[in-house]
C-alpha cells in the first residue's frame, strides 16, 4: 500500500508545494485516491489543478495530499463511500450498469473539445441526468470526459473492416457498444494494465484517447493509430468527495468551495486538461520513429457513422428505461457543446 504523500514529493515539476503564505494556515487536509501512473495528467495536472482551486477558495485552509495505488479503478466509489480516502476519480465504465446515464456524453458523433463535453456534461447532468441519483453516498464535485477515443494497435489498421475479429482492449458502457458493433473481441483491463496486456500480446490493440499515447506508453507497445473524426466514443468520468469529510468543513468553506470550485468551474477545467494532454500525446505519436497515424477514409466514416446512429439509439432507450427524458439530454448535449 503506497504511503502518504504530498503531491509536491511525488510529481517532479508539478507546481503543487504549498506555498509559506498558506501553509500556515491549513486547517483540513483531504486525502486524495487515484489509480493513474504517477506522471500521466491526472496526477501531474489534474488534481494539482484542483487543489490550486480549492487553496485559492479556502485561502489556503483546505488542501490535500495524493495516496496512489491503493484500490483499483472499480473500487474508487466505495472507498470514499467508506471514508478510506476523501476525493477520487471514478471511470464509469469500469462499472457496467451502475452508471446508465452517464452513456449519454460517451456517444459517438459529438463535435467539440472535451472542454466543450465536460462544460455541456455538467450542465446536462444538473438539467437531467442527476434525476438518476447514481452517485448517491458521495458528494459529485466534476464530471469531464476524455478527447475522442481512437484504435491503438501493433500493426496497422487502415480500414474500419480490419476491426472485426481483433482483441481490443475496451472499457465498459459506449466504448463497449461501439466495440461490440464493430465486431471486435472485447478485452476489459483497467487503463493502468493496458501497456502489460499490449506488451504481452493478450490484445491486439486498444481504443483510447491520443493523451495515452503519452500517460500509458502506447508508442512503444502500439505503434498505429487509426482516428476516426470524432472518435469512437468518449469516456466518462466523475469526481467524487466523501459526505462527512465535507459535512465537517465549516459552513463558509463549503459556500467558496461549492460557488468557486465544484460542479461547473471544476468540470471546465478538467476538459482543458484532457485537451491539453490530447495534444501532447498526438506530439508524441508525430515525434517517435514507426509510429503512425491512419485517418479513416470518408467510404469508412459513412459506415461508422451507422453504426453511431444504432448505437445511440440503444443508449437512449436504456437511459429513458432509467425514468430519464434521453432524448432531450442528448439534444442538450449537442446544442451546448456547439455553442461553447
């Protein structure tokens, strides 16, 4: 179990020390849980980014310290149901069926940033998703998703009928209907084993946004990319603080933090990040010998754009089978992100 940390120890170059104006006047210090490489962006830029927000909010009265690797994906949301850490991050998909509404900003065919998704996400959540109640037992403080997802794979794949048949490594919820659509032999790890499975040559390849390229490897272990203009899918994240932690804050920090730092402030920032390390992955791609990127052909957009629409179809009759009105977030959904 990894010990405690300050994010500022454990992240060479994350500009993360508290600094002597404030540590003096730290009074609560959450625990932070995450599940991510120690250097990709969520560690290096996420969560000091969020605890840039909530020291400027609190004045410096609130910070936190990082805990890596101390339950795996799966388990973020019951460990700070539990109390065992106070913040974390949950991808939805490694959770089938405990988080449907959600499918609604991971379908494909959404044109715009992840900062445009993650904006347009919360403020479709608040409108109709949150009527759910799948985070109920913590308190939602972000939600964001990730860039496009693109296939990643060892030896090249220039035509979307060269998908069927492969092992893919695909996470749950929409990436798992498009994978399944596309004929694809669906593996399911967690982000942090997809360099191992690739390595060992237990999948043929996996979908994931361009930042991978960077935060887990893939130029060394996948060498091509096949994009398609909007991705396959988009996934979904939330971030998550316990109820008691936040309950024992004095009534005046939970105001700044929850007009200053949760909900949309958070989420928006959140989706430049994602961005940001989009571009350093494609970077990185473009910059390192034998690896490739393979645009998909226009023949190959008109057939995945089918197969977009069948799926988005299925998604919405099981987010109405929630009780919530799909179609009206999903028209949300789109009509924010094009306006951003």
């Amino acid at each position: 179990m990894a010990e405690f940390t300050k994010l500022s120890a454990l992240l060479a170059g994350a500009a993360f020390a508290l600094s002597g104006s404030v540590a003096f006047a730290q009074e609560y210090t959450m625990v932070i849980s995450s599940w991510a490489p120690p250097t990709h962006g969520i560690n290096a830029k996420m969560w000091p980014k969020f605890v840039e927000m909530v020291e400027e909010a609190t004045d410096g009265r609130v910070s936190a310290e990082l805990k890596l690797g101390i339950a795996p994906p799966p388990a973020q949301m019951d460990l700070v149901q539990d109390g065992a850490a106070d913040v974390s991050i949950l991808f939805n998909g490694y959770q089938p069926g405990r988080f449907v509404a959600s499918k609604m900003i991971e379908l494909p065919g959404y044109d715009g940033s992840a900062e445009a998704a993650s904006v347009a996400y919360w403020r479709t959540y608040e409108a109709f998703l949150a009527e759910a109640n799948e985070y109920r037992g913590v308190k939602l403080i972000g939600l964001s998703t990730h860039g496009p997802a693109q296939l990643h794979s060892a030896s090249p794949v220039t035509s979307i009928e060269q998908i069927s048949g492969l092992k893919v490594r695909i996470p749950g919820g929409v990436g798992g209907d498009v994978g399944a659509a596309l004929g694809a032999t669906g593996i399911q790890v967690p982000a942090p084993k997809v360099y191992e499975t690739l390595a060992s040559k237990a999948a043929d390849g996996v979908v994931m946004p361009m930042e991978s390229r960077k935060g887990f490897k893939l130029t060394e272990v996948a060498q091509n990319v096949y994009e398609v203009p909007g991705g396959l899918y988009r996934g979904a994240f939330a971030f998550i603080m316990n109820e008691d932690f936040f309950a024992d804050l004095p009534a005046d920090l939970q105001q700044e933090l929850n007009d200053k730092v949760f909900g949309e402030p958070f989420s928006r920032e959140l989706g430049k990040i994602w961005d940001e390390i989009d571009a350093i992955g494609r970077d990185a791609t473009l910059a390192t010998n034998g690896n490739a990127i393979n645009a998909a052909s226009a023949a190959d957009v008109a057939v995945f754009s089918k197969i977009a629409a069948e799926v988005t179809t299925k998604v919405i009759g099981e987010v109405n089978g929630i009780g919530i009105d799909a179609q009206a977030a999903y028209d949300m959904i789109k009509a924010e992100m094009a306006a951003y």
